[in-house]
C-alpha cells in the first residue's frame, strides 16, 4: 500500500511517501530562520508556519514520487508528543484528506517513528534495543513491536542534544550545537579538561546531562577570567572533553542497557541508535566497537532519517495498518505521550 506520512510535532513540517520500506518521496521544511531571533521555537509561530507548509510539503512529495493524492492507500499523522498547535495542523490536515479520499487514518506516536526506523534503513527484526537519543529526549527502549516498547532506562534531567546546543552556545558556536562542538572535538584533546561521568556510579541505565553544563561553565570562566577570553585550543579542548563524557556515559549505559535486552535471549540481538545525536561519530564509533565485543549488530541511520522527518511515520504507520490498527475519528492530539504506554488506545474512541 501506498502510504502518506505528515510530521508537525517541533519546528520540522514534513510529509512522505512510501511504498512498504521503499522511501518514494520525503519532505523536510525546517523553520530555524522563523525561530532564530526567539532564541528557542515559539509554538504559535511553528503552529501558524506548519499549517501553511504542510500541504506545500504534501504537494512536492506527491510530484517528487510521482503519484496523484488519489493514489494514497492510507494516511499516517504525528498524534504526539510535541507541541500541541503543531501537532493539531497535522492532525487536521490528516483528517481532510482522509475524509475527503475515503481512506483510513492512523495516529502515531513521534517516538515511535524514531524507535521503528532500523526497521525501514536496516530491516532489524523484534525485539532490538534502542538507544533514542535526540534534541529532547534520551532512552533505551525494548521495541517488542510496532506499540510494544519497555523502556530500560533513561535521563533524568537533560537530554544530550540539549546539552550540546547548550554547550555550543556557552562557547560562543553555532547552533546547532552538536555538529560544531563535533567538529572543534576533533581538534582537541579530551583528557586536558576533567568532565564528571555522571550516575556511572549507580545501577541500571539512567542518565544526567545537567552536571556536564555545569562543569563546562566552570572549567570555561576558571580559564577566561584570569586570561580575558578562550583560545581556539581551549574551545576544542573544551569541546573533545564534553563530548567524550556524553560518549562515555552513553556507552557504558548501553552496555547494562545489553546485558538486560540479552536476558531476553533475542534470536537476532542488535544496538540500533536513532535521533539527532545518533549522527554524532564519536557516539557511533563507541557503540559500534561495543556491538563488536558484545555480539550485537549495530546500525545508525542516515542523518536524514536521524533528525526530524516523515518517512518514520509513514514506515510506523504502514507497520500498524499491517498490524490492523486503523483509527477513526476523533484523533487526540497529545502534548506528551510516553513510549511504554503504546498498548493503551493510541487514538482515542472518543467513549
Ligand atoms: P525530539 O525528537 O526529542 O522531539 P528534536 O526533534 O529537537 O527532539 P532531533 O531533530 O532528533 O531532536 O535532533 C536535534 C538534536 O541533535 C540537536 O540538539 C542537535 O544539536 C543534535 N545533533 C545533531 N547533530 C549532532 C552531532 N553530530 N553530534 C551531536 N549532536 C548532534
Ligand atoms: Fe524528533
């Protein structure tokens, strides 16, 4: 079946078009310039921009993949979590179309689009674990299935790609954050600055960012106010020794996040990251040689199927017409929805 994906949950309006994993057309208009003078994303203004993006990113998606609206078997829309207003043009969008084309309609969870996309680039098999980590979010999940997901751990403040933007903006590059402190990483050196490595000294994988932030800022003013400003080497210098704490702890969390997974003795065991800090190297590299000790295959996606797109949503909702979940109306449109609470009506009945 020829599905239509709608994505509006953050700052991203896209839509997609897939024929089972075969990627037809994707979409993506992001609106940092709408944003930038806000310093963060404003919710109305993304809510305004994506209602009138949305069917410009419709029609390029159909031209792109070369078939007409009435082609369009089924229609999968980000029910949530995100912000609410981008969320409803979405979801109204979605409901148009469907009404007017007689097709089936299914919500889905954004997370889930994240967690379900080794299967569109790799095909992985059930149950794989999942490290999803993005500008919002951080969490090792189980993905049993399309709405079967158990979450091992996770962070209990910031999410890393947070922490990078922040870092980023503490050391004067920019945004966002991630891929430039990448870059002034490779040109330092890690060990020169000392960064905590936090809740390595608990159990269970849990995760904290926030105590890194903090440490940046003191090693950054211990170093500028008796010198008057940053050298270029201190920036990467800086940069290397957050980095490879994100990286470290990351990968050390991964490896309790195995050693539970493996108790389930999957028949195919494999790592697969996902999100925006899934594009980060250094982040790949340790948790491909972990894979590499420990068994597991490992897999990261494209970037483009990292960050923000429609293509997951479209794959996650052919997987749930696949497993004959359809929704009728009225869709709920939800700020927050947990993974792990997937087995829960996704769509309202309305009762
Ligand atoms: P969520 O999916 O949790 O709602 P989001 O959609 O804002 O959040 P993504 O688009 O998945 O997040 O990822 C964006 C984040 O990824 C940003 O914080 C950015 O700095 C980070 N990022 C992008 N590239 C890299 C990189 N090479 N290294 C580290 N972080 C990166
Ligand atoms: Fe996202």
């Amino acid at each position: 079946p020829l599905i239509l994906g709608l994505e509006s949950s953050c700052d991203d309006s896209a839509a997609a078009l897939l024929r089972g994993r075969d990627v037809l057309a994707s979409v993506v208009k992001g609106q940092g310039a709408l944003h930038a003078a806000y310093g963060g994303v404003v919710p109305e203004i993304a809510a305004r921009a994506h209602a009138e993006r949305l069917d410009l990113c419709v029609e390029e998606a159909l031209a792109e993949a070369g078939v007409a609206l009435q082609d369009v078997d089924a229609i999968a829309v980000t029910a949530g979590p995100g912000l609410i207003g981008g969320v409803l043009s979405g979801v109204m969008l979605a409901k148009g179309l469907a009404a007017g084309l007689g097709k089936p309609l299914v919500g889905v969870n954004h997370l889930a689009g994240h967690a379900l996309t080794p299967r569109l680039t790799d095909g992985l098999a059930f149950p794989y674990l999942m490290l999803l980590v993005s500008g919002g979010h951080c969490q090792f999940l189980t993905v049993r299935g399309p709405q079967d997901f158990s979450r091992l751990g996770g962070t209990i403040d910031d999410a890393p790609g947070e922490a990078f933007d922040k870092t980023a903006r503490l050391l004067g590059l920019p945004q966002p954050g991630g891929p430039s402190v990448e870059a002034e990483a490779l040109k330092g050196d890690e060990t020169r600055f000392r960064f905590p490595r936090p809740l390595l000294d608990r159990p269970g994988c849990d995760l904290s960012f926030s105590g890194l932030k903090t440490a940046l800022l003191r090693q950054r003013d211990q170093i500028v106010a008796p010198q008057g400003g940053l050298t270029r080497q201190d920036r990467a210098d800086l940069c290397a020794g957050f980095q490879a704490a994100v990286r470290d702890v990351l990968a050390e969390k991964a490896r309790r996040a195995i050693s539970l997974y493996m108790d389930e003795q999957p028949a195919s065991p494999a790592l697969a990251v996902a999100g925006g800090v899934a594009a980060n190297r250094a982040l790949r590299g340790a948790l491909e040689t972990l894979c590499a000790e420990t068994g597991l295959r490992f897999t990261a996606p494209p970037l483009a199927l990292c960050t923000d797109n429609a293509a997951m949503i479209a794959y996650a909702g052919g997987e749930l017409f696949a497993a004959g979940v359809t929704h009728g109306e009225p869709i709920v449109a939800r700020p927050r929805w947990p993974l792990d609470r997937q087995a829960a009506p996704m769509i309202g009945s309305g009762k």
